[in-house]
C-alpha cells in the first residue's frame, strides 16, 4: 500500500497528520511484516504520533517523541514568550485567543496531552525534552507523560527546540539506541510467548 498524500488547508498542529503516521505505519507493515514498528516524531510529528496513537493500538511497538508541545493554547502562549517582547506578548496572545473562534474553532481540541491517553500501556514511551526549550518546555513533556501513565521522560541539559543532539551527541545515541533496544527485545519477548 502506497502512502497517500494528505492536502491540508490550514496548519492544525500535527492533527491531520496523524493520518500520515497511519499511513507510513501500515506501508512499514506492508513492506515488512512482522517487524516491530516504533513511531519517532519531533514537535508537531510528536503530536501526529500521539494523535494516531489510538487508532493504531498495539501495532506500534513503541513512541520516542521529542519536544511535544501539551495543548494548542500552551503552544501559542510559549511562542508569543519567545518571539515577542514583554507586555506585546500578552496583548497578542490575548488577541489570538480572542480570535481563535473565528480562525481556529478547534482549538482547546488540538492537545497532545489528551490524545497522549490513547496510548496502550503495552507500548512504551520515551519522552525527549530541553532545558533550553522555550517552545515545548520539559513540564510539557511531564504532563503528557503522567496522561500516558507509563512514559519515561528524559531532560537533556541545554537541549533547545528539536535539537536536543547539540550539547552532547554521544549521550543522545546511547539514549536513543538503549529504548530502541528495549522496544526490540520486549517485541521478540512478546512474539516468543505467542
């Protein structure tokens, strides 16, 4: 099965994309049977991961997700934070909200945080966040992980926005490759009691 490709009219903040993750889930499945399939999305691919996670259950062996923002309004408030000096940043938030009905009537829906509860507690989860991250901030990533309920979160010192490699390359790999390994074994172990 090919992937298709999804046009979007507006951005939704990795909502619609969850269909993307579905589809390149079941061309995995398609191309390689049998083989565990672990979902790694960074920001809005985070939220695309874990706003398919219910739809896909069990054939995901496994998430690492990177800086996911927690809800939409989180979002918007963290980047008025960052890109707009103080009091602006206030003013424009306040303005977006305000507007928000208009341009964006799903907006208190678009919340990883609660999508993030449709996530087996079979499947495990690896949470990836920076200290340096003032768009999708660690407590985000803690949040989204108490919803999950059996998520590890791992805060790297000094890792920014999706770029949480920078401040210490070799420690990231090992991160990385040790829940890869993990996923892996718990997928032979469960296929092995089949």
């Amino acid at each position: 099965m090919r992937p298709r490709r999804l046009h979007r009219r507006a951005n939704d903040f990795g909502y619609s994309a969850r269909h993307d993750v579905v589809a390149g889930v079941e061309w995995l499945e398609g191309r390689h049977p049998g083989r565990a399939t672990v979902v790694w999305g960074q920001s809005l691919g985070s939220a695309a991961a874990l706003f398919a996670a219910q739809q896909l259950g069990e054939r995901v062996r496994g998430y690492l997700l990177e800086c996911p923002y927690q809800d939409l309004r989180t979002a918007v408030r963290n980047r008025t934070r960052v890109f707009l000096p103080p009091g602006l940043d206030v003013l424009a938030y306040s303005g977006l909200v305000a507007v928000s009905s208009f341009v964006l009537p799903t907006l208190d829906q678009i919340s990883p945080q609660e999508a993030a509860a449709g996530v087996p507690k079979a499947v495990p989860v690896l949470i990836l966040a920076g200290t340096a991250d003032q768009r999708a901030r660690p407590e985000e990533a803690r949040a989204i992980a108490a919803r999950i309920g059996h998520a590890e979160v791992v805060v790297v010192e000094g890792g920014d926005h999706s770029r949480l490699e920078e401040p210490d390359p070799e420690r990231y790999r090992r991160i990385v490759t040790d829940f890869l390994a993990r996923v892996q074994q718990a997928a032979e172990a469960r296929g092995a009691g089949k």
